[in-house]
C-alpha cells in the first residue's frame, strides 16, 4: 500500500508542473540570446541589452496590454512592424507564449510575411507563416504560401479555444540542415514538415499581431524571434515548469500522508 501512495505523491508533484512557459529574454543566458534579433514582452521594463528591441506595455488597434500581456481580439488594424534581419537563408525559430484563448473562425495571433506578401496594415495572408486558431477551434500554425512544402496541412499544438495556461508554443524554420518546420508546446515536439524549402522568396520582411478577420480573443506574452534554427534541446531549455496550486497540494498532501504512516510503524 507504501508505494501506491508514494507513486501517488510523486504523480501529483509532477503534475503541479504541467504548465510551463518560456525564460523570456531578460532571464536568458548569454548562449541563449545568441542569435535574438527581436523579443517583445509587454512588460514595459526594458531590456538588458539595448541592442535588442523589448516594446514595452502600449495599446494598439488590435490589443491592449494588462498586465504584462497582450490582450488581442479581431477590432481595429493590425499591429505590424518589419523585420530588419530578412533571414534570406530561410533559418530563424519564433516562440510566444499562449497564456488563453477563445478565438475561433481563423483568427490569427501573429504572422510573419515575407517578401512580397500583403502589404504591411492590410487584412490578408499571402506569403506567409501563421499562429492562429481553425474554424473548429484549434491552434495551429498555418503555412500561407511562405515556403514549399512535402507534406500539405496545418500542424496543430493540441490546444484548444478556452485554453487557459501557460503553454510555450516554438515554431523552428530550417531550411539548411533538415529542411523542416517544426512546431513545440512546452519543449514537446507536436508535429512537423519536411522537404521545407523557399518557394519563392523566403526572407522574412514583416511581423503582425492580431487580424482584421476572424473571431474571439487571445492573451499571449514573450515574443521572441532567432535569426538561426534552434534545436530540440535549445527549444526545451528556453522553457520553464510552472507550479499548479491544485497539483503542489495535492503533491504535498500525499507525502504527509506517507510521512504520517512510517511514524506509526
């Protein structure tokens, strides 16, 4: 019966770190960094290396900032920005955190367009990458003419609208090495492309958050774009456990329990 109880205990401390999301810029290491062309974490509180833009809190057309997050829903324009590293070699990893949704109706959460696709505060999605939500309410990342795939279809992360967490989605673009895309929720691997090669033009131009279409609303965090393909492990390692109240009680609870019985024997 001493070690159902003790699996117990050790199940329920794991369990108290099902949530997870990533360091963020300000908490990486200097390995880390290498490589960050830009991390937005709508904090307001700035960033140790000035030669990395950090925007701080602000309001947009199409969210607005609480808390130290970006509330984003479908009103007003899309926020959008261009990109001064144009990752002609087709190699870069993004990473935000999902912190909620309830979108639906194909909104998108961020995109990031390369050269000649929609023209930066227009509705649209040609020639590029997605984050966003399917109309059955699944987030996934769509491929919109960026690159030439082998394999055709969204990759899905497995979560889905009224989410609420904090779950790290990673998307790895490799054009050079393994020709794939790869897409992670918390340092796991959830799908991938292969054969993922230039279809026309595959530097990155511009980088949008929110949509002019689409429906619901989202909360998400620590935006941060490479301009180089992380691998599985630099990907696990940008991620961190976070403590479940439930879980921690429960963990902890169970341990007593073990603790209690060994005193009476």
């Amino acid at each position: 019966m001493k070690k159902y109880i003790t699996l117990a205990a050790l199940l329920a401390v794991g369990s108290a770190f099902a949530n997870a999301a990533s360091l963020g810029y300000n908490s990486m290491t200097d390995a880390q960094r290498e490589g960050v062309v830009f991390a937005w974490d709508f904090s307001g509180t700035g960033t140790e290396d000035p030669g990395i833009p950090v925007v701080g809190a602000g309001n947009d057309d199409c969210f607005t900032v609480e808390d130290g997050k970006a509330v984003v829903d479908r009103s007003g324009t899309p926020w959008t920005d261009s990109l001064t590293n144009n990752f002609s070699d087709g190699n870069f990893t993004f990473s935000l955190d999902v912190n909620s949704f309830t979108a639906s109706d194909s909104q998108t959460l961020v995109a990031l367009y390369s050269v000649g696709g929609t023209a930066v505060g227009e509705t649209g999605d040609s020639k590029s990458l997605q984050i966003g939500v399917t109309d059955g309410g699944e987030l996934s990342v769509f491929n919109k003419g960026y690159a030439s795939i082998g394999t055709s279809g969204n990759i899905s992360t497995g979560l889905m609208s009224g989410y609420s967490g904090d779950a790290t989605v990673t998307v790895v673009s490799d054009m050079t090495n393994t020709e794939t895309l790869s897409v992670y929720v918390d340092g796991e691997l959830k799908g991938s492309h292969s054969n993922w090669t230039a279809s026309t033009d595959q530097a990155l131009m511009w980088f949008q958050i929110g949509a002019a279409f689409g429906g619901g609303e989202a909360t998400i965090s620590n935006i941060t774009l490479w301009n180089k393909a992380l691998s599985a492990s630099e990907v696990s390692a940008i991620v961190i456990p976070e403590p479940s109240a439930f879980g921690m009680l429960a963990g902890l609870g169970a341990l007593v329990l073990v603790a209690s019985r060994r005193r009476r024997k």
